[in-house]
C-alpha cells in the first residue's frame, strides 16, 4: 500500500510539472510572436526619417516638407505652379505668334544677389560688382526629404505662415518636386506673432502669368508720377505686352485692384515705403495705381513742392480728400552710412549696429513698407574691406551675409522698441531678381531683347538675403508680414527698363543696361496688388474679431 502511494504521488507531482512548462512554453510563444510584431527597431526608424524631413532655418523651429513626383508643377519662393500651356508659368495670349517669343533662357548665371544699376549719388560706393538674384529655391541638396506614407496622389497644400514664407525648390519638369507643407501650430511660436499665410484659403505666391487685354491699371499719360528710370513707353518702347500681364494665384480669384477701396483703406493714415530704389519703383507705382480713384488731380501733390527724380530724396504726397499721405523716404541699408577715419583718410563706412538718421520720419506710420538688398552687391559692400563698422570699431573684414544679418537685426531692434503694433501695420518685401545676361551691369550684361516672360527659373537659385530676413523676422516680437515677391518677379525678365531708362538722346551715350529695376506699369504694380491684398484681409479679419465672428 505504501509502495502504490508513492507512486501516485509521484504521478501528480509530474502531471504538475508537465503543465506548467507547457503553459509557460506557450506563453513565451506568445510573448516571443507580440514582440516581433512591435517590431521596435521600426520605431528608430521612422523616428530618424522623422528628423531628416525637416527644413531648419538657423535653429527656428522645422517645417515638414515632402517629396511628390510631379511633371507639371513648380514651386518656387513664390511658389509658382506651372499649369499652363506646355507647363509655361504664364498663360500665351491667343494673338501671339513664334515660339522664340516664349522660349526662356537655357542659361541663366548663378544669382546670388541683386545687380545693381547706378543712381545719380550714387559716387560713394566705387566700382560696384554684382552678383544677381535669383528666384526660388534652395537646391535640393540643402533640403533633406522624408519618407512619407502619403501617395503621390495626395494633395499637399502650402499652408505656411503670412509672417514667413517658405522656399521651396525649382526643377526641371522631370524632376522630383518638393512642396513646403502646412506648419504645425505646435512647432511654432503660439506668442499671435506668427499668422496663417493662406488669407481665406488663398496662397497668393503660387500661381501663373495671364496675359490681360484690360491691363495696365494706369497709363503713363494718366499718371506725372513716373520718373525718366522707370519710364519704358515714354523712352522710346514700343513692345506693350510687358503692360498687359496679370498674376492668377492658382487656389483663387486674386481681387483686382481696386483703388477706392485702398483709398479707403487708408484714409486718415500715412502709407510709408522706406528702402532703396527698388521700393521707390514700388511707390511710384502705388501713386499711379490710387490716381485711378482721383476725381481732382490737383487735390494730390507733395508737401514740400518737391518733383520726383532719380536723385536722393524724401517724398510726401497728401491725398487731399482722404486726408492721407503716400510716402517714401530712401534708406539703402535701413542702417546708417557714415564715415570713419581709416589711415589718414576718412572713408565711407556702413554702422550696421545703427538705424538709418532718417528713423524718426518712419515712427508715427500707419502702414510701414520696408525692402533692403539691392545696395548689399555693390563692390565695397561684398567685400567688406574697411567697411563694416561697430561702435568705434571698423572691421577690418566682415562677411557680407554676417554684416546683412547684423544690419537686419539692428533694423528689427529699432522696430521692436518704436513700432506699436496696435497702429501700425509692417510689412518687409523681400528680394525682387534682377536679369542680367552675357555679364553683369557694368560689363555688357543686357535684357534688351526680353519681350516675354521665361518659361521657367531654372539654375536660380533663392537668395540667401532672403533667408536671412525670414529668420530675423521669425525672432522679432512685433508682426511683420513677408511680401514675397521674388518667385513670381523672376519669371519677369521682359518687365526691365534695359536701354530704355532714359530719354532716346542720352540713351547710347552709355552700354549701361538697367535690367534691375521694373518699367511702369509693369511687375510693381502686382506687388502692390498683393500688399492691397493683405490690407483687406487684416481689415476683415479685424472687422470679424470686432462682431466675435
């Protein structure tokens, strides 16, 4: 009996024993199988793409960008689709004939920085050299491009910021193409500073050239306000299609311009353009433009008797029955150009730690409209030899993109402590490209025979002097909406004065072409178009903020 159970016993320890490994076998199965589905070396994975897909500028916070093979599209810095006739950026008027008409350049120079046309008063800055300015993009090699799940077939919209806007790259055709996508409210400052750009679902940056039969908007008989430089039709041009393009952003109908509705917009208040003459071509076209709506020529003029010329000067003109003023006043650097004893001579210096003297005729603005870039390509400013000063201090070399950044964020200093953003609304306009061929300015460069709009921008390359004013902007308290203009400009090569920014006597007395600044009317008039554009989208978003729409 002993011996039976003890064997029993023995039986059940066994039972027991068989048991547990076996269900302990199964549940390490079971683990085993539910660890090689979570798979964690995927997470490293994707984490790591997650990284490479951003664009980072200068340590601001990344925007996602994708990549989408696409043959008809072509985003540029003003993000210009090509969803026109044979992927043109413009569309082809019905009566236009020859295909060389429409035949963009097969080589357009490396540009890096506007050239530059010499003014009267000019004299102080010797031997200017140029490197030009180009529209979108930076390369692709400088964008690092996720791995995303979306299918080529998924619509990506820009939706970047109005504070900011984004570059993105220019291809050929047959390449792949990369869009800026949206901004994640979470990766940027939630500080109200940075606002949405899609202004009622609109990207203004993006879209085509249409050839308009009912353009201009002003004619030069309409309007004295045009100097000789920018003066096309006047000088002897007789081509007009240059006059008749219209910018067709492509998510939206873009408002024409409508000159009451900007008069009303500011009456009572003072418009002021500050900046070199890039931002004069802008004001004298903003003049034209309003005159439209003038009933009395004689109840506009400018209060101090002053005529506009090329010459250095500071411009007020009082619109007499909306009891505003249309302003402009000349700042090539929006810092102060001074002079310093270098050796036993004085020489000129640039104090890039100083704002502009003429500072205190800005403050009190309603609407501020600011540019710099086109003097930052002169010879003395490129190479920054001697030229550069801080306090009492002259660099004795300062690298042109470290002495822009310094200037910026001086100008964006003087802004944060001046400028109250309950009255005063400011906006930067960035780069406008320049079109030299053959050479630079002063070394046969031309745009003569430009009578249409390229085809495409391929092989320029976006300037880094915009990338520099999106980043100090970025850091600044006080908003500041980016007025970009260069993408959608550098498809404009017809739209330069070349040999015709001067009167037919004096025109061959110099090979000087002026293929940096616009013929009015022409690409200005569209910058002021759009700036007309944010002005009524603020007016109505405050007019909803106002009823707690």
């Amino acid at each position: 009996m002993e011996r039976q159970r003890s064997f029993s016993f023995k039986s059940t320890r066994f039972l027991v024993f068989s048991f547990t490994v076996s269900f302990s076998f199964i549940f390490l199965v079971f683990f085993f199988t539910w660890v090689v589905k979570s798979n964690p070396s995927v997470h490293q994975a994707t984490h790591f793409q997650f990284n490479k897909s951003f664009v980072n500028l200068g340590g601001h916070k990344p925007v996602t960008v994708e990549s989408l093979s696409s043959s008809i599209s072509n985003d540029s810095a003003g993000t210009v689709k090509r969803s026109t006739v044979k992927d043109s950026p413009f569309v082809k008027p019905e009566n236009a004939s020859g295909s060389d008409k429409f035949s963009g350049l097969k080589e357009i120079q490396r540009q890096e920085s506007e050239s530059e046309v010499l003014e009267d008063g000019d004299s102080e800055l010797e031997d200017p050299e140029t490197d030009q300015e180009g529209a979108p993009g930076p390369s692709i090699e400088d964008i690092e491009v996720e791995s995303s799940e979306l299918t080529e077939k998924d619509e990506i919209r820009a939706n970047s910021v109005d504070k900011l806007e984004l570059p993105s790259s220019s291809e050929n055709e047959e390449a792949k193409k990369t869009r800026v996508t949206s901004v994640d409210k979470n990766e940027v400052p939630s500080n109200g500073k940075i606002e949405e750009k899609k202004i009622n679902s609109c990207d203004i940056t993006r879209g085509k050239w249409v050839y308009d039969e009912s353009y201009p908007l002003y004619t030069n008989g309409s309007c004295s306000f045009i100097d000789e430089g920018f003066n096309c039709d006047s000088n002897g041009r007789r081509d007009r299609h240059y006059m008749k393009w219209r910018w067709q952003p492509q998510d939206c109908d873009f408002p024409r311009f409508n000159a009451e509705k900007m008069l009303g917009l500011i009456r009572g208040k003072r418009l002021v353009f500050v900046g070199d003459s890039i931002n004069r071509n802008q004001w004298e076209s903003m003049l034209c433009m309003l005159m439209k709506a003038v009933r009395d020529p004689k109840k506009v003029y400018e209060t101090h008797g002053r005529r506009i010329t090329k010459e250095k000067g500071n411009y007020s003109f009082k619109f007499v029955d909306y009891k505003c003023t249309v302003e402009y006043y000349v700042s090539h650097f929006l810092v102060h150009e001074s002079k310093a004893r270098i050796g036993q001579k004085r020489k000129p210096t640039l104090r890039i730690d100083a704002i502009d003297h003429g500072s205190s005729r800005w403050r009190g603005a309603d609407i501020l409209v600011f540019n710099t870039a086109h003097w930052w390509s002169h010879y003395k400013t490129k190479a920054g030899i001697n030229y550069y000063q801080e306090g009492n201090q002259v660099h004795p070399r300062l690298d042109v993109s470290t002495a822009f950044r310094r200037a910026l964020m001086t100008w964006a200093s003087w802004v944060d402590r001046h400028i109250n953003p309950g009255k005063t609304q400011v906006f930067f306009r960035n780069s406008a490209p320049s079109h030299f061929r053959g050479g630079q300015w002063n070394s046969g460069g031309h745009c003569t025979e430009a009578a249409w709009p390229l085809n495409g921008t391929l092989g320029m390359n976006y300037p880094e002097k915009n990338k520099i004013v999106e980043e100090v902007i970025l850091q600044m308290k006080t908003p500041v909406t980016l007025l970009n203009v260069t993408g959608l400009s550098a498809y404009r090569i017809d739209g330069h004065p070349s040999i015709y920014g001067k009167k037919p006597r004096n025109r061959y007395s110099s090979n000087i072409q002026d293929c940096s600044h616009w013929c009015l009317p022409g690409v200005p008039d569209t910058w002021n178009e759009i700036l007309h554009f944010h002005l009524q989208s603020k007016q109505k978003h405050k007019s909803h903020s106002r009823f707690g729409l």
